[in-house]
C-alpha cells in the first residue's frame, strides 16, 4: 500500500473532493480525519465506508477557518494516532456575485474558508510535523479559477490564487525539512459547489474543456494519493491542474 502507517487529515471531507480524497487515502493505508464543519451526519458516513473497506477514520467537527478550532483539530488528529504525516486543505465554499453587488461578508466568507483555513492549518501542523522529522506531504486544493479568474467569482479566484502563492512560498519555507508542499487545481466536477450552476452554464464549460466532459471525483483523489506518497518525494512547490485542459492559454 501506497500510505501504510501514515495518517493523514482531510479538510471539508465530508462529501464531494474531499470524501473522494479520504476515502482513497484511506483505500492506500493512510489513517485519515475527515474532518467536516456542520455535516455530521454525512461526515459519519465517510467514515463507515472507509471503515467497511477495511480502513481506519474518525470524524472531527471543526471550522478551520478559525485558527483555535484549526489548533484543536490538529492537536486531536495528533492525540488520536500519535502522528500527522498528511495534510489536505479542501475546504471551501462560495458567494458568486459581481464585484459591483458583491457584500463584504460574501468576500470575507470565502476568503476565510478558502485561503485562511489553510493559513490556520499548515501553520497548526508544522510543529508536530517537523517534530518527528520524518518529513510530511501538505496538498492544498485550488481551482483553475485561480489561474484563469471567473466573471462574478472575484472572490472565490482571490482566494484560490492565494493558496496558489502560499503554497510555493511554503514550499521553499520547509523543503529543507523534506515537508512537500503542493497544489491541485481543479476544473468542473460534480460537486455541491458546481450544483449551484444552470444547464446552459454547465453545458458551456464542457464546450470549453478539450476532454469535453466534467471531471470525476476519484481523479482529484488518485493524484492527491501520489502526492502523499513517497513516489512524489522530489515534487514541491507544484500547481497540477487537472480540469480537462479548460486551463490551457
């Protein structure tokens, strides 16, 4: 197995990329946390279908876009299995608005969640991994609209080109430490995000993906398990797009 005796936390877990991540994580041997903020229930079911698969979880709330509950996950995560080897940060959410009618609560909604829950967590993580000095795999989730920009997702682009910055800073920050850190960014998938969109918008992003289809939940999670593994151990600083080439200039 790819991730035997590692143990790995999963932001925003409880359905859509970050269910696919844990559960796949999972499947390589990781321990995983599934952490959730308010989807309980769903969160549970993450965890029974790992469990029924063979793997090990347990489900921690937290709102990781503030930094105490971030710490407290972080802590439990350490607490529970003596160890973080692995950190997702996928948590996030959206407001889509035109800047011009966009309310600051929208903005500060979704750059907290987004791009400070990941501030909040690799800096809540470091100690404990650094401490053990096994080195460690941080994997941030952006979006190609962090790349490209969206109409009416001001926002939303902001911060995922955020975690693209952080994410390379980081990396050259803890390479010394053998920490990997790196970035995915996402095209269209089906998610609780992109169910939000109109046929006709859902029809015109297929229309622009070369592939000409939305993604699929487990080819997000099947690079994210590379990614943890000790196959990627010499790729850091990294923004690997995976969105059908709607990316591409």
């Amino acid at each position: 197995m790819l991730l035997a005796g590692k143990v790995a936390i999963v932001t925003g877990a409880s359905r859509g990329i970050g269910r696919a991540i844990a559960e796949d994580l999972a499947l390589n041997g990781a321990k995983v946390i599934v952490n959730y903020h308010s989807s309980g229930d769903a969160a549970a079911e993450v965890v029974h279908n790992i469990e029924a698969n063979g793997g090990t979880a347990v489900a921690v709330a937290a709102d990781v876009s503030n930094f105490e509950a971030a710490k407290a996950l972080i802590k439990t995560a350490n607490d529970t299995y003596g160890q973080i080897d692995i950190l997702v940060n996928n948590a996030g959410t959206t407001r889509d608005m035109l800047l011009p009618l966009m309310k600051e609560d929208d903005w500060d909604t979704v750059i907290e969640t987004n791009l400070k829950s990941v501030f909040n967590c690799c800096k809540a993580v470091l100690r404990p991994m650094m401490r053990r000095k096994q080195g460690g795999r941080i994997i941030n989730i952006s979006s190609v609209v962090g790349l490209v920009g969206q109409a009416g997702q001001a926002n939303y682009a902001a911060s995922k080109a955020g975690i693209i910055g952080l994410t390379k800073s980081l990396a050259k920050e803890l390479g010394s430490r053998q920490i990997t850190v790196n970035a995915i960014a996402p095209g269209f998938f089906p998610t609780a995000l992109t169910a939000v969109l109109t046929e006709d918008m859902i029809q015109q992003a297929i229309a622009h993906t070369p592939l000409g289809r939305l993604g699929e939940l487990p080819e997000i999670a099947y690079l994210v398990s590379f990614l943890a593994s000790d196959r990627a151990a010499f790729i850091t600083g990294e923004v690997i797009r995976v969105d059908g080439g709607i990316g591409i200039g």
